[in-house]
C-alpha cells in the first residue's frame, strides 16, 4: 500500500476490506471537500455536521469545509467547542448528542471532525454511538492529528484516566490539507513532529535517520517536502491498522512513549504538556528501559532524545511532579493487565514489542534518573 497521485494529491487507501478509505493530503483539499463524497459513500441528502473547536474556527479551516459542502448541496450544521483537552469528555459528549438531535442528524448523516486530535477522537466518538454509529470524516488541522485521525480509535477521557472511554470506529474519509499546518505556533508543529518521531522509531529506521538530517529544520518544512513527510507517516500508521485493526498485537506498538507520556498528561491536568510533549518524555523514558530489558543497543536513548531537543520538545521530568502521580494513571493505562506495569519498547530503532510485568522499582529507578537531569 504506497501513495498514489491524485492530481497534486498523496492518495493513501487503508484496506480494510468492505470498509476501505483514503488518507487524501494536499494543498487545498478542504475546498474540495464535495468531490470525496461519493468515493467515500457518504449521502449527500441527509444533514452533515462540522464539529470543530473555537480555535479552528478562528482560523477559517471549518468554514473551508462548509462552503465546498454547500457548494455539493449538501445541508450543513456547525457545531464549536471550547478547545482544549477538557472538552474530551462524556459531559461533553452528552451537550453533542443534544445538539445532533436537534440538527437532524440520521442514520445516513456524517460527522465532519475539523481540527486537532481532541476534535477528531470527540466528534468521531459520538459518531461511534450515536444512533449505534454513523459516518464521520476526519479532517485533521494539525501535524499532531496526522496519528490520531488515521485507524478509528475514538475516545473521551475520565478525570483519572486518558481515552479510556471509547470504541473502533473507522472514518469513511481522512482529508488532510498541509496549508493549515502554516496556522500552527512552532509549539504546536513541534508537538506534531512527535508523533512522526515515534512512527520511525517503531516502524521505520530509515524515516528516523532523516528525521536526524533534517533537525529543526523540520520545523519550517513546507510544500511538497511537508506533504510527503506526512503521506510516509501516515503510511506507516495505514499499514499497523491494517495489519491489526483492534489491537490485539502490533498495533499495541503505536502507544510507544504514550504510558508515562499520558500519565504527564494527566499530573498537568491535561494544560501543563501538550500531548507530543509528554509522548516525547515519554519515549525517552522507554527507549532508556528498553536499553535495559530489551536489547536496543547502547546510546539509543541519547540518540531520541537529542533529535527530540532538536526539535524543541522536552526530554526530562520536571520536580514538581512526583513518582506517584505518574505511577496511579500507568496502572489504569490500557495495557495493563492483572496489574502489571506494561510498556512498548525498542529492539532497536524502527522495531518495537510490548513487555509485560515490569517492575515497579525499576519505574521509579529511571523516573528519578529523568528528573535529574532537568536540573
């Protein structure tokens, strides 16, 4: 499964039999919008929904989406949440299935996700439930989006607890366009870049080492050598859904760096890290253990973490933050099993497995170790 060219267009299809769809990236491709929606099987006589969040509306990206719509003639609603972490949630949720019901939503309507991961796992969760599921197209707006828009892991939090609340449902559509990258802060990008980071790591040596050419430069990429970094990383997420849509084995893999990375999440009250700044901890944090328990060779730590600073994205612990507070939401973490403490891990770079049964200690051991060197 490599990209195909659609025009200007990276065109990637996940197969996943009966339910296929394109991963379609481009410059300008909202405003095309219309023309996806038979190859995409979507009705265009039932009410669609734009689900986006105060900030992307800001920006103009979710109008873009509703003009080229419009222009199909197909009937739209608009919909905008508070942005940020805490509108993934069941109360939230619960104010959007309201709101689909009075908008006339049925069973052939489709949800339109516009904006970054937090829209995309929202809007595509009450896709997943509402009416027992109907369509939804991801339309992410952010580089960190690119993971979570691709393989149909949909999901709320709880206040304990990060997309613990969830279901598989898989988009009809993903509608990528790079000119809405240039509207992102270089946090933000950087933040993004983490997710491309961890797809070399587990899938990919060669995609890591360019990632270490290019260093920050990665940060200003625009044009066709944004667009083809994001088909390659989008690619890499097709194939592990494809090969385990549910995750009972590799796709598992794609959580590297996300245990520790999630329980930051959670200890900053989803406002302190941003989601690619906790990952990127929380790889460094794993590619350690992993030099430890699994084998990778020496000095592969050191080698993530300064392509990661490179990059701008942190590396250490802050000391504020205790053992405990990261310990508590990695036993809720989803891999956890019969209490044991359960990580992704490198054999080296661009090959990953999930150890079971890690001990606590040896946690805490490499926790202090990180935050010691932030001093």
């Amino acid at each position: 499964m490599n990209p195909g060219e659609h025009g200007a267009q990276a065109v990637i299809w996940v197969e996943l039999g009966e339910r296929r769809y394109p991963i379609v990236i481009g410059d300008g491709v909202l405003d095309q919008a219309g023309r996806w929606l038979r190859p995409a099987g979507l009705s265009p006589g039932s009410v669609h929904w734009v689900v986006t969040d105060d900030r992307v509306w800001e920006m103009g990206h979710p109008q873009r989406v509703v003009s080229a719509l419009r222009e199909a003639g197909v009937p739209v609603e608009v919909e905008v949440v508070p942005a940020g972490e805490r509108s993934k949630s069941l109360e939230t949720a619960g104010i959007l299935y309201d709101r689909a019901l009075s908008c006339g939503l049925d069973r052939s309507s489709a949800v339109w996700a516009v904006g970054g991961g937090v829209i995309g796992d929202l809007a595509g969760f009450v896709a997943a439930t509402y009416m027992r599921g109907i369509a939804f197209v991801q339309v992410p707006t952010t580089w960190l989006a690119h993971d979570a828009s691709v393989g149909g892991k949909v999901a709320v939090n709880l206040p304990r607890a990060k997309n613990i609340v969830g279901a598989f449902h898989q988009p009809r559509l993903v509608l990528y366009d790079p000119l809405t990258l240039d509207t992102l802060s270089v946090r933000d990008v950087a933040s993004g870049l983490a997710e491309v980071v961890k797809h070399g790591c587990i899938r990919d040596a060669e995609l890591f080492a360019e990632l270490e050419r290019r260093g920050r430069g990665l940060l200003t990429l625009r044009g066709a050598e944004r667009a083809d970094l994001l088909a390659r990383s989008c690619a890499i997420k097709a194939a592990v859904v494809q090969e385990d849509e549910r995750e009972q084995g590799v796709r598992a893999h794609l959580n590297f760096g996300h245990t520790l990375g999630h329980a930051l999440e959670a200890a900053g009250r989803y406002e302190r890290f941003s989601h690619g700044e906790a990952v990127a901890v929380g790889m460094v944090f794993a590619a350690i253990l992993s030099e430890e328990i699994a084998g990778a060779p020496p000095g592969t730590a050191a080698r993530l973490a300064k392509l990661l600073e490179n990059i701008g994205l942190p590396v250490t612990i802050p000391d504020d933050i205790s053992d405990d507070e990261l310990l508590r939401p990695m036993y809720s973490d989803k891999k956890t099993i019969r209490g044991e403490l359960t990580f992704v891990l490198l054999e080296q770079i661009g090959r990953a497995k999930t150890v079971r049964g890690i001990p606590e200690d040896r946690v805490r051991r490499i926790l202090k170790r990180l935050r010691e060197a932030g001093r």
